[in-house]
C-alpha cells in the first residue's frame, strides 16, 4: 500500500509538470503566432506605402534619390522639417497673384507645346510702380517661349493711403502682385523674400521652376531657358538627386560676416558665428526649382533669420537641408544685367537689343 500512494504522488506530480509544459508551450505558439501576423501586416503596409510613394514619384517631373556628394548626404524624396510655426501660418498676404486675370490665358498658349513652366518673383517697393511697368512691357511681357511659359510676379511690402491706392488699381488690372504685412525697408528684403517663398511653397506644383529677383534688372530669357535646359540635363549626369541652384546674376565662392556695426549689413558673432560664409548666389536673380524652395522654406523656419537673404537661402539654408557645394552652379554670361539703379533709357536700349533673339523663335507675349 504504501509502495502504491508513493507511485500515485509521483503520479500525480509528473501529470501536474507535464500539464504546465503544455501550457507553457501552447502560450509560445500563441506569441510566435502573434508576432509573425504583426510582421506580415507591417509587411503589407510597407508595401502599400511602397506602392503609394512610387506612384507619386511618377507624377513628379524630377525623380528623387538619396546620393552622397562631398560628404554629405542630400535626402530630397521628403520634407527634412515638417514643423511650420503657428505664426508662420497665421501670417496673412494683404494680395495674391492672380494670374492671367485680364489676359486671355488661351490666346497665348493655346495649340503651344510646353515643356516646363516657371514663376519669376520680383522684389519690388510699392512706390516703384514705373519700374514695373517696365518690366511688364519689356522680358516680363513674354508668356510663351519656344515651349516654356513664364509669369512674373512683383512681391511688394506695405504702402502708404496714397500709394495703397495706386498699387489696388495697378493689382486689378495686372494681378501679379503679392503684396506681405511688412515693411519696404531694406531691412525686410529677406522676409518679402521668404514669403514669396512660402506662397510658392503653398500654391505651386512642385515641377515648376522658381526665380528670384529684383526690379532693376534687365532679363534674357533666351540664356535663361538655355541655362535650365543645361542643367535638367545635367541632373542625370552628375546623379543629382535634385535641380540645382543656378547662380543666374552672379555666384560668390568666398565671403564674409560684416562685423562693423555702421554697416547696413552687420552681422554680430551670435547670429552667424562663422568666420566665412558658404558659397551662395547673390540675390539680383538666380534659379531652381519649386520643390527646392519648398525645402528651403521649411528650413527657414528653424533657422535664426539674417538680414543677407542670398546669403541667408542660398548659402545657409541650402547647407542646411543639406546641398552640396557642387550643386551651386553658374549661369550662363549676360543672363542679368544689372541697372545699378534705374534708368529708363538704358533700360530701353538693352531691350532693343534683347528683342534680336526672339526672330525664328515660337513665342507669345501677354495682353
């Protein structure tokens, strides 16, 4: 009897000892089960995002990729600061470009091949309204050239009663103006620069090329065409993941912080602390593209501001999403010219001399 209860406790223990193996074994099943299902629909997600993103690429005139040029690394295929301040956003234009709103859009394109569109962003005063008349009847009055478009669009700063009322009748006949809630003092280039920027980053397809620059300059559009075509070219070439930044007026190698504080262009050691600055192009006019403004819009606001906007987008921004050195580029000779001022007569004669080019070529002007 006793040999018999001891073989039954024994029994009984193994029984118990087996049954919590089982159970154990049947829990890791369960989270091995678990686990790979959680893989698979992570699997399939990555999948249809994979999907997703390449069909978007599709759409896109540009392809991105990430590369590695001096170093560095150039991650295009997303926005690298996806943060926008409240007040960034709540800042409101006092006017918008409205394109084409007493032209007849088809008259000027209509049956017309295009191959790219761009928008040129002026920076111009309130009061200047005969410089761009100027413009508007001079390069500016060209719509369609030899399959690409251009439109102009003049971004002014607050304006006294009088002059308020002139730029309203000048904004309703021509609908080219952005005007910002800032000043027209030199000191507010920069931030007029910067909100052409973030219109442009708002309103505009991200194939569309984008320049910048001021009112007291004489145009060839035949160099600048040949200078972008040059460098979409160039882009499978040299495996850019983007289109560069073209120094279209003039591009500086070298350069430094002015530290004398008289000077209109100080800069003190806390807002920039580099002996030198990056390479840039200077602010009269260059050129890329709207998905690079873009980039550079949203790094702005995560960078302490300078009153040197080429400085400030050209050469910080554009290191700090970033861009290499090497996709800074040259124009081509004569793009820009620079009035040093205004002077109509002048104005009139570098036109004449522009209007050569245009013989043999498709092109339309605006109403």
């Amino acid at each position: 009897m006793l040999f018999l209860d001891g073989h039954n406790k024994i029994f009984k223990y193994f029984a118990v000892l087996f049954g919590l193996v089982i159970w154990v074994l049947l829990l890791l099943t369960m989270e091995a089960s678990y686990v790979k299902l959680q893989h698979q629909s992570c699997k399939r997600s990555n999948n249809l995002e994979a999907v997703n993103n390449t069909a978007t690429q599709k759409e896109m005139t540009l392809q991105s990729r990430n590369v590695t040029t001096s170093n560095k690394t150039y991650a295009s295929n997303k926005s690298l600061y996806s943060t926008i301040s409240s007040s960034a956003k709540s800042n409101k234009f006092l006017k918008e470009p409205n394109f084409y709103s007493n032209n007849d859009k088809s008259s000027c394109l209509l049956g017309k091949n295009i191959s790219w569109s761009m928008i040129i962003f002026i920076k111009s005063a309130a009061s200047y309204g005969r410089r761009r008349e100027w413009i508007r009847n001079t390069w500016g009055s060209i719509g369609h050239l030899d399959g690409a478009t251009f439109q102009t669009v003049f971004v002014i700063g607050q304006a006294d009663a009088r002059t308020q009322v002139l730029l309203d009748e000048e904004y309703n006949r021509f609908g080219d103006i952005l005007q910002v809630n800032a000043s027209d003092a030199y000191q507010d280039v920069g931030f007029k620069t910067l909100s052409g920027m973030r219109w442009t980053s708002d309103k505009l397809p991200h194939q569309y090329f984008y320049s910048s620059g001021d009112d007291d300059m004489m145009i060839d559009l035949v160099k600048l065409m040949e200078a972008v075509d040059k460098n979409i070219a160039k882009i499978s070439e040299e495996k850019w993941p983007e289109f560069p930044i073209i120094c279209t007026y003039e591009t500086r190698e070298s350069g430094h912080p002015i530290r004398d504080k008289r000077h209109k262009n100080f800069i003190s050691v806390q807002d920039y602390s580099e002996p030198n600055w990056p390479k840039f192009c200077l602010g009269g006019f260059y050129t890329t593209s709207v998905r690079v403004i873009r980039q550079l819009w949203e790094a702005s606001l995560t960078s302490k501001r300078i009153n040197t906007d080429d400085v400030f987008i050209t050469g910080i921004l554009r290191q700090k999403i970033g861009m290499p050195d090497e996709m800074v580029v040259p124009g081509i000779s004569e793009t820009c010219q620079h009035l040093d001022g205004f002077f109509e007569n002048r104005f009139k004669t570098m036109w004449s001399e522009r209007k050569k080019k245009f013989e043999n070529k498709s092109i339309c002007f605006k109403l």
